[in-house]
C-alpha cells in the first residue's frame, strides 16, 4: 500500500510553536537528536533585573495608558515618549518624592498643552520634519519666499529670547512671525538646498546631532521641569531671558517658607511694589519647576487678594486666571470665593458675554454659596434698577469684594442720580446719602460738588441742604455715559 503524499496536522489554538510530529522526527533525521525545550532553558537565565518603581509612579504610568484618559491627535508612541521622558528626567536626579504624582499631568495632557501653546506663539511652524507640535504640520507641501525667511528669523532665535512669556515659562519653541522680507527672495533657492538646510540645523540645534553654537555660558534647555537648590527666602522677580538654573530656583520647602515670611511682612509693611515683586517671583519658580499642588493655589489667591486690595487688576487678572485652571483639578483652595469675584469683575468690566458663560457653569451648590449669592444680587439689583438694594448690598460686601465693588461703586451712583433725576425734583442731602450708600452727608455733598453740581445744593439752614435734582438730569446724563464708556479691562480674564 502506497504511504499518503500529506501528513495529517492538527489545527492550532494558540500562538505557541507548533511541537514536531514524532512522524517528522523519524522521516527529517535533522529533527531527531534536536531537544524540543532547547531554546527555552537559556532564555530563562538570561532575565534582566526588574527595576522597582515607587507606587504612585506606577499608578500614574497606569492613569497614562487608560483607554479613558486617552486624547484624539496624540498617539500612542507620542504618548509612551512624553511618559519615559518625564519618569526619566525625576529619575536621572533622584527626585520622585518632589512630585505629586496624583495630581501630575499626565503625558498626553502635557503634548496637548505644549501644541495649544506652541499654536499661540505663531501660526507657522519651521523645519516641520523636526518639530512634532502637531500633525498637521508634517502635510506641509511647500512653502513660499516669506514662510522660508520667517523660519530664518525663528532660527536666529532661541526659545528662551522670545518676547512671548508663555513660551519662555512653558518652553515651547516660539516663532517671530514673519520679518525681513526683502531678501527673501535672493535666499529661497539656497533654502531648499539639503546640505544648507542640515547646515542651518547643526547650527542652531534643530536635528538630534547640533552643535552648540551658542556661547559658553549659556546651557541648553531643559526637556524637564527644574528642580531647584536656591535656599534663599527673598528673591527679585526677572523676566527669564536664558534657561533657568537650578541654583537660581527655590524648591517648594523654602517657597512655603517665604510665603509666611512675605504674609507677615504684608501686615507689617504694606509695601505693595516689593510684595508684589516677591509673589512674582515665586510664581515663576512654581510654574519652571512644574509644581500644582494646594500650596500653589495658596500662592495665587494671597496675591490675588492684596493685588484686589490694591487695585492693581492687571495682576489680579493673571491670578484669577491660574486659579480658574488650579481649581478645576480639584487642588483645594477656596473657589466659592473667586467665583464670586468673578461675577463683580464682570458687573464692573458690563461683559455679558462672559457672564453668562460664568452663571451657565455655575451649579447648585454654586448658586447657594453665600458669597456667590451676595455676587448674583449685586448682579440681579444692577439688572432690573433695583438701587436701593444694591447700595445696601455695597456696605454689605464680604472679603474681597468690596474692593471690587469700589470699582464701579462711582459710575452707578452717577447713573443712579441720572435715573432719581427723572423722578424727583428735588430732595434732602440725607436722602441720597441713605440711597447712595455714603457715610454721612459730608461725603455725599463731596461728591455731588467734585461732578460739577454744587449749584443744585440749597442750604435750608441748621445743617439742612435739599438737591434741585430735576435741574440736572441732563448733566447726569452725561456723566453716566461717559462713566461706562470708561471701563478699564487691563488684563481682561
């Protein structure tokens, strides 16, 4: 009988090695002295050393890789490099017990922060084959005179000389934009030159294999947030223009050692210019180390508070908008009370637009804080001309606010008058200090005298004086629309 020209195989079931059939061994005399388990016992012998992570690094290598936690454009290699690149900048300086761990960025939120920003800093994007800031900068096809002569300019220039504080804190590459076009068009031949484009890339540390071609002195930026040595508790706020070195940063132990030293000296002293200077500079050594935690937003809401104290809204402004991003990851503080300086802000600045994105993010518990609600009447009584109601909601301001409502307490007292001017002909001085929120009399004729109408002012005798307010109705007028044709919004949030 003639032997079968196939030999029967069973289907697999696994990605195992299929094991040789003893019909192979016998027919294939190759097989029969080879051991099955041969490549198996080295294997087993040769196993690297596990290196141990502290847990919290590993739950955030976990939280990294979660499905859920993932963000559309950023891929899972993009994301697996941000992560080795941070694990290893705090393990290369032996520095994991200075991070937060659970509150910590993760990886993909730190490449989409870095492209938001990068975004800001210029529409145009150099050398798109070595920048990884967004997608769609690889589909690039060509580029004309000015593009190629704006990345000529952006060559020139290190991330750390851009005028653009966001870059420079965040260590995004900037770019200037687009500058010097007239020899744009004698250079855009050479620029398309592979040779000169590796050249220009050596020079200014573009490719992997740069040289440094800057002087010196001057270190290369960082790929990590700094971890400072500085032990000093004063510190002078300067603008970055070179990267920061650890020496010149505080780490977090002695910044919370200055902030009691600088709350202290704030009661004592009330110098505002250097109190101002030292919460700056703190700042600036929180945000270049990276750090998030209770004790940054801490930093932010005192100088918030005096900055409110002292009417400095461009400050005020910056913190505020810190703070909006701070509380949203659950880092404590006390976000009921700027919420609520928040609405003031938007009564003063009459942005309708804002506040009413503000009151739909508002929730419940939101609307039932006292301090926001104290803010919803203010902006409830100005809404429907309930003045009576606002005035005694002014003397009644909690924290901050007052401060706030200092702000525009004077234009709606003018445009309270312009409306008591239609109404009334004329009434007692004691009247509209009750109604206008004064301290006494002598405060309310002040001011009636300081917007030109002192001959409205009739003296009755035994300290009695009556306002001919129909008399001014149309000089109110006026100074109400010139009041609120006058809002200052430096630093608008």
């Amino acid at each position: 009988m003639q032997p079968p020209a196939y030999n029967a195989v069973k289907p697999r079931t696994t990605l195992q090695p299929a094991p040789v059939s003893l019909h192979t061994q016998l027919s294939n005399p190759s097989h029969a002295h080879t051991p099955l388990q041969s490549d198996a016992a080295p294997a087993s012998s040769s196993k690297p050393k596990k290196v141990e992570w502290p847990p919290a690094v590993r739950e955030y290598v976990r939280r990294a890789f979660e499905p859920a936690n993932a963000i559309p454009g950023i891929s899972q290699l993009e994301m697996q490099a941000k992560l080795k690149a941070t694990i290893s900048f705090y393990a290369e300086r032996n520095a994991h017990d200075e991070v937060h761990w659970p509150t910590h960025p993760l990886p993909q939120e730190l490449l989409m922060e870095e492209r938001r920003k990068a975004a800001l800093a210029s529409p145009t994007n150099g050398f798109d084959e070595h920048t990884n800031t967004t997608p769609q900068s690889k589909k690039r096809k060509s580029q004309d005179a000015e593009e190629l002569q704006g990345q000529q300019t952006q060559a020139n220039v290190p991330p750390w000389r851009s005028t653009n504080l966001v870059s420079r804190m965040t260590y995004v590459e900037g770019h200037t934009g687009k500058r010097h076009k007239k020899n744009a068009l004698m250079d855009a031949a050479s620029k398309f030159d592979p040779v000169e484009l590796d050249k220009r890339r050596q020079r200014f540390q573009l490719g992997n294999n740069g040289t440094n071609a800057t002087s010196p002195d001057e270190d290369e930026m960082p790929a990590g947030p700094v971890v400072g040595t500085n032990q000093n508790l004063e510190k002078s706020y300067f603008r970055l223009t070179a990267p920061p070195k650890p020496e010149t940063v505080r780490p977090l132990h002695i910044l919370e050692d200055t902030l009691v030293m600088l709350l202290e000296k704030w009661k004592a002293e009330r110098n505002y210019n250097y109190i101002c200077n030292q919460f700056k500079s703190v700042r600036q050594d929180l945000t270049v180390q990276h750090i998030k935690n209770a004790f940054t937003v801490k930093v932010y809401e005192h100088h918030a508070r005096i900055s409110l104290e002292k009417g400095d809204l461009g400050e005020y402004n910056q913190c505020q908008t810190q703070l909006k991003a701070l509380y949203a990851q659950n880092l404590r503080g006390k976000p009921a009370e700027f919420k609520a300086y928040r609405i003031l802000y938007f009564v003063y600045t009459c942005n309708k637009t804002d506040m009413n994105d503000m009151l739909a993010e508002l929730t419940l518990a939101d609307k039932s804080h006292e301090w926001i609600k104290h803010a919803l009447e203010v902006r409830s009584s100005l809404a429907v001309g309930n003045y009576h109601k606002f005035f005694r909601l002014y003397l009644g301001a909690q924290n901050m606010g007052a401060y706030l409502m200092d702000m525009f307490i004077e234009r709606e007292r003018l445009s309270a008058l312009a409306n008591m001017s239609r109404g009334y002909a004329n009434v007692t001085l004691r009247f509209l200090t009750d109604e206008l929120g004064f301290d006494n009399d002598e405060i309310c004729r002040e001011f009636l005298e300081s917007h030109g109408a002192q001959n409205i002012i009739e003296d009755k005798g035994d300290n009695q004086y009556r306002v001919r307010l129909r008399e001014a109705a149309s000089q109110f007028e006026s100074l109400r629309a010139a009041a609120f044709s006058k809002v200052d919004i430096k630093g608008q949030i």
